[in-house]
C-alpha cells in the first residue's frame, strides 16, 4: 500500500500546555521533523502536520500523547521527544505514559529517572519482580543507570539497608602496577562510572557522606570474595568481564533479602581468548531458573546522545562489534 503524502491539524486547548509541547523556538517540533518525513508547523496552539499517511499518524499520535503527560504534570524533557518517536515507530500503538510515568527516582535536581523505551520499562519491572536480574546489551542503554536508580530508590525507602556496586578490573591487569598509590586509588578510574551515576542522582555531598559510613560502597570484584551479602541492593557492572569461577562467586554470595543487578555487553570482552566469559555463561546455565530475570536490550534502546546509536549502528554494519 502506498503510503501517500497527508496533513492533519491538530489544536491543544491550553496554550501554556502547547508552548511547552513545541518548546522554545520549536526546537521540539524539529526533533520529530529530523527524525521522521513530516513537517510541522505551528500558530499558536495549533500544529499543522504534513507527510506521508504513517508518518504523520505517528507525529500526531507523540503530539497528542505528550500533550496528555503535560497535563498530568509530568515534565516532559526534549529526549522525549526522540525517545517517544522511536517507540512508535517500532509499536505505533504504544502508550507512553505506561513507560516514561513509572517512576523510578527523583534526583537531587528534581529530574524524574523513568524508563524510556519498551526494554528499559520491562528492565524495572524485572527488577522490581525478580531477586536477581540481568542486563545484557550494548553501551549507552541504560542497564547500569537505571539500575543504580533502583538501588538508591530502595534504599531510601528503607527497602534495603545498604548498596553495594562492583566491577571486576579485567581492563586494568598487568596496567594495575604502574598507576600511582594504593590499590584503592589504583582500581578507583574502574568504578568512576558507578560514582558518577550516583553522584547525579544524590548529589556528591549526601553520596560523600553515605559512602563514609559505610552504607554505600564501591569496590572492585575481588572485595567481595569471602562475603555474604545480606539485605543490600547489589550491581555487578561490566560483568561481561567476569571470569566463569568469578561469577560464580559473585552470584554465591548473596544472601537474604538482597536484591542483585548484573549488566553487561557480551559484544565487548576483554578477557584473554582462552576464557569464556561468566556472563555468557550465567546466560546459558540460568535463564531458565525461577526468581531470576533476564533482560536484554538492542541498539534501539541507546538512551544517550542521538550519535550514539548512530555510531553503534555504523561499527555493526561494518562487522567490527
């Protein structure tokens, strides 16, 4: 069938409402141009929508569909604009408030992190049903993040009485004797990224503090040898790094009333060729085992700068993962 070129106009009843929904300069507007074959153009709280027929159902239908969450108060951000074009390029009949209103946490800056693709909503949802889960995919999907979000909603709730995040430092081998100072100090660039997706979510004073007392803790994988985790929110990131006996040992040491996130990306493996990865490993052996969800996610779900996916897409397409 033909997908022939139409218009459609649409008119919101609140004009505050309809200036949000555009943005400043209509620079909303122009992101659903750029990523689609429509124009648009606005008067006031009115927007005319010009095309071919599918394009312009979908445009209409995100239009309508942030419009709706304006009004329920949620502050829709200008990523949503490209992440909600992306769903229903995918799901035409997918409603977004079931996705960006489950809310996950609210930062120190008062942004709400929520899911924002189909994969990142069934990612929480698993967390939320399953003792352990996993996280599989490429970089940029948000697998750590949302899952760090958790671990701090949890614990502010009261739900779990510490979080503790841990990566092994596969990367750093041989490179470990060369950095300056202690090992702490040594294996600290290995978990900036867990510190920095807790410091944008709790501010660095209030992490500084929970991380002195010892109620929030970062360490490589090795510290955890020997340990029982009990009532604690628990990430392995990077695991695609894990050893087999290493995940194994991580997986054993959890203990009552803990939660674990494992995430990783089983494309990029950095260990010697002659050992297979403990994450591609749990994959296989534990899919099928009741309390423990795997999630996986796409170059779709890159919730980072719009060149990211675009960038993922070119090094796959080119064979190089």
């Amino acid at each position: 069938m033909q997908n022939k070129n139409t218009s459609r106009e649409i008119s919101f009843e609140s004009n505050d409402h309809a200036a949000t929904l555009f943005g400043d300069l209509n620079k909303n507007v122009q992101i659903i141009e750029n990523g689609s074959a429509v124009t648009i153009n606005v008067r006031g709280s009115t927007a005319v929508v010009s095309g071919p027929g599918h394009d312009v159902t979908i445009a209409v239908s995100l239009l309508e569909q942030l419009y709706g969450l304006i009004g329920t108060g949620y502050p829709v951000y200008t990523s949503d604009f490209a992440f909600g074009l992306k769903i229903l390029q995918s799901e035409p009949g997918a409603k977004l408030e079931k996705i960006f209103l489950d809310k996950v946490y609210v930062t120190t800056r008062n942004r709400i992190i929520s899911p924002k693709t189909p994969n990142q909503k069934k990612y929480i949802d698993s967390i939320r049903n399953n003792d352990i889960v996993f996280g599989i995919g490429p970089a940029g999907t948000g697998k750590t993040y949302l899952a760090v979000a958790m671990a701090v909603s949890m614990l502010m709730n009261n739900e779990v009485r510490s979080i503790i995040l841990t990566r092994p430092a596969v990367e750093a081998g041989e490179k470990l004797g060369f950095l300056p100072g202690d090992l702490a100090q040594k294996v600290d660039p290995y978990l900036r990224p867990l510190n920095d997706a807790l410091i944008d979510m709790i501010g660095p004073e209030k992490a500084g503090d929970l991380i002195e007392q010892g109620v929030i803790e970062i360490a490589p994988l090795a510290f955890m040898r020997g340990r029982t985790l009990s009532n604690a929110f628990i990430i392995l990131d990077e695991a695609q790094n894990t050893t087999r006996e290493q995940m194994k040992m991580f997986l054993t040491r959890i203990g009552f009333d803990s939660q674990a996130v494992i995430t990783g990306d089983v494309t990029q493996v950095d260990l010697p060729s002659q050992q297979k990865s403990g994450l591609i490993q749990a994959a296989e052996l534990l899919e099928n085992i009741h309390g423990i969800g795997f999630s996986y996610f796409n170059k779709s779900d890159v919730v980072r700068h719009p060149l990211v996916q675009k960038i993922i897409h070119a090094y796959e397409s080119n064979g190089n993962h």
